[in-house]
C-alpha cells in the first residue's frame, strides 16, 4: 500500500514538473516571439545610407503618410516654378517646361502649346527678358480626391527696360500616382487652369 502511495506521489510529482517546464517554455517562446517582433519594426524603421561607398550612416525612416501634406505643397510649387522660370535661352526654358510637365497631365500640355502659339517663348529669348516666380500661398482640399488646390503667387518680368510684377493665380487637383524618377513625389496634376495673370505694377530700369 505505502509502496502504490510512493509511485502515485512521484507520478504527480513528475507531472508537475513537466506542467511546470511546459509553462516555462510557452512563456519562453511568447517573450522570445513578442521580441523578435519588436525588433523587425525597428529594423523596418531605419534606412541604411552609404557614404561614398565609405561608411554606413542610419537614417529613421520618416512615415509617409505624416509628410504627404508637405509634399503635395512642394509638387504644386515646383511645377509652377519650373514652369514659370523662364530665361533668354532656349535649352533651358525647353529643360524647365520638360521638366514641369513629368508633373502634370494634358492640361499643362495644353498651357504650353498655347504659349507657343502666341509667341511667348521666342519673345523672351528675342527681347532677352527673364522671369522668376515667388510662391505667396498653396491651399489645398483633401475633402475630395482627386484633391483640389488653389496656387497664389506673384510674376517677376525683368526687361531691358522695365520690371513688371504680375499676379498668377492657378487651380487644378491632385491624383496619388506611383513615385517615378522624374516624379519624386507620386502626384499628378490635373485640369490645371490658370485663372489670374494680370499685371500689377511696371517700373522703369536705371539706365546708366
């Protein structure tokens, strides 16, 4: 009888302890799982840089989603940038307007060939005229998608003779489009229209 008691004692006794290492392990593996996890997002969460093909810098990855409100401010800004700016050179109005219209759809295309026809680009390279474009204001819409934006800003029109500054009011909406080289941003602009380009002031060159 003493003898069946011991051989049920040490049974009990052996499957507390195997219950106990089973817990032990299950726990073991969770934390171990719960860690691995955590250190994958935070290796997601950095970008490796190489310097000159010398040395890694890390850089914190940025989410996209908190910084989409800045970019679409800058596409708006540097297709008009690129598409304003303008100089006596032919190559360059060429490289800039090229370059604006990676940024835009057919509307902008549309702006372009009008300018053409009306002689703008061959006026500025014959009469040596060189213009520059400041930003005053960026409003954008994301109630609606594709998402809608007004452009404020002001022309600067520097002749041989006079500086003439003009307004420039544009709207137009933005499309999410996949991130390309030439459009770092993944947005397009669409029915871009220009609806103010008046002039405001003109004032005499000094002559010497």
């Amino acid at each position: 009888m003493k003898k069946q008691f011991d051989i049920r004692q040490k049974f009990r006794f052996t499957v507390y302890v195997l219950l106990a290492v089973s817990l032990t392990l299950t726990g073991l593996c969770g934390f171990i799982f719960t860690r691995s996890l955590k250190m994958v997002e935070r290796s997601r969460q950095k970008i490796y840089v190489l310097d000159n093909g010398k040395s890694l810098l890390m850089a914190l990855r940025e989410d996209i989603s908190e910084n989409r409100d800045a970019e679409a401010r800058d596409h708006v800004k540097r297709f008009h940038e690129l598409f304003f700016t303008l100089e006596p050179d032919k190559d360059y109005i060429e490289n800039n307007v090229r370059e604006a219209l990676y940024l835009a759809d057919r509307s902008a295309m549309k702006q372009y060939q009008s300018f053409k026809e009306n002689n703008v680009y061959n006026q500025v390279i014959a009469s040596d005229i060189s213009m520059t474009l400041k930003t005053d204001s960026i409003r954008l819409d994301y109630s609606s998608n594709p998402y809608a934006f007004k452009y404020y800003g002001k022309q600067k029109i520097v002749r041989t003779s006079n500086i003439t500054i003009r307004n420039l009011e544009t709207t137009g909406e933005l499309r999410n489009i996949s991130r390309t080289d030439n459009n770092s941003h993944g947005f397009l602009i669409e029915n871009w229209r220009i609806t103010d380009n008046k002039d405001i002031e003109t004032t005499r060159r000094k002559t010497f």
